[in-house]
C-alpha cells in the first residue's frame, strides 16, 4: 500500500468517525473544530476526506495479490 493510499485511509477513518458522531450524538466534530459547516476551510477539509473516499474506493477493486497479502489456504485434513 503506497503512502498516498495510507493517508487516504487515515482521512477516510477520522471521517467515518465523524459521521458516527453527527449519527448517534447529532455533533459534527469538523464544523466545532474549524467554525461551522460552511467554513472555508470546513469546506476544504469535507473535500479533502471525499477525495480520499475516492481514493480508497479503488483498493476494494485490486487484487489480494497486490495488496500484499494472500488468502489463506485451507487444508484438507
């Protein structure tokens, strides 16, 4: 997984979190932190974590095989 990816991934994580708190708690932790949902930089930042949503929709399409990591085999016993 190349750096790029990982740093997507980090940012698609915090803003999953963030959407599991405007979910149960009604509490949009991006607009408290940097001034509310239309905020330029609030703005940004929603944009940011939607690119990075986009870049990690194609991991779900790339083999195992390039993650660097295999399927487990089964034995037969």
């Amino acid at each position: 997984m190349s750096a790029l990816q990982r740093i997507a991934l980090l940012l698609t994580i915090i803003g999953a979190i963030n959407w599991g708190l405007i979910g149960f708690f009604q509490f949009d932790l991006m607009a408290a932190i940097f001034g509310g949902q239309n905020a330029t930089i609030s703005r940004i930042i929603y944009g940011i974590i939607g690119i990075a949503g986009l870049i990690n929709l194609a991991l779900l399409f790339k083999p195992a095989e390039e993650l660097g990591r295999t399927e487990p085999k089964m034995s037969r016993t």
